[in-house]
C-alpha cells in the first residue's frame, strides 16, 4: 500500500469529529454546518479538511450524500430510505417507507442492477401549513 492510500484510509481525530457530528445531526447538514459544530472540539480544523473528510465517508459507505437544491447535505442514515423537504423552511425528513420494492422487482426482473434509488418529496412541513393557515 502507498504512502497516498495508508493517508486516505488513516483514522485522525479529525476524522472522528466530523462523523460523530454528522452521527449525531439530524437536520442532514450542509459541510459549512459540520464545521461549524466540528470546530467546537477542534478549532483548528479546516473548512477544506472537513469537506475532504466528508468525501471520504461517503465513499466509505459509513454516511449518505444527497443534493437537494443543488447543495450537498449529509446523512448519518445508510440504510434505504427516501427524503421529504419542506420548500418553505428547508426542513429535510426521513421517509422510511420502501416504496418502490414493486418497481425494483420489474426491473430486477429484466436482469437489471439496481445500485442506487433515491426518492425526494417536496411540499410544506406541519409547521409551515400551520402558519399558511393561519394567514388567511
């Protein structure tokens, strides 16, 4: 092993940080808000080291990646679920429905590998309706 993948594969404290905060989040936050909670317990991280560290977990598989519009989010949730978000105030939720076991099963099939699904919903939350309510 090189020298370039023991440094990819190496546990820091850094590292450790950023996914306990991301283990701990869940309001699926952006980088920019990982850092702001990692810089809690290390102040000299780096905005840079974060985003490089983030990258690494996903491609671990030890967190989850999704864009909702056009910015990353990140998720301490791997296991199959799809998103609802609120177009209102940004509030992104857990679905854990499966709902597209039958799709999967039409293409599967037809020999088909399916390696990724992702579903979003987007509509008002409960709090948002309530106050849309309350303005008329």
């Amino acid at each position: 092993m090189n020298l370039i993948e023991k440094k990819k594969k190496r546990n820091t404290k850094q590292k450790a940080v950023v996914f306990q905060v991301v283990q701990s989040s869940y309001d699926h936050p952006t980088a920019e808000t990982i850092y702001e909670r990692a810089k809690k317990e290390i102040q000299t991280i780096s905005l840079g080291t974060v985003y490089r560290i983030l990258k690494e977990l996903v491609a671990e598989g030890k967190i989850k990646e999704i864009i909702v519009n056009k910015q990353s989010r990140f998720d301490p949730n791997t296991d199959f679920h799809h998103h609802f978000i609120c177009k209102k105030c940004g509030k992104i939720e857990d679905v854990k429905a499966p709902l597209c076991r039958y799709t999967c099963k039409k293409l599967e099939e037809k020999n088909y590998v399916i390696e990724e699904i992702e579903y979003k919903f987007y509509g008002l939350c409960d709090k948002c309706c309530a106050q849309n309510l309350g303005k008329d």
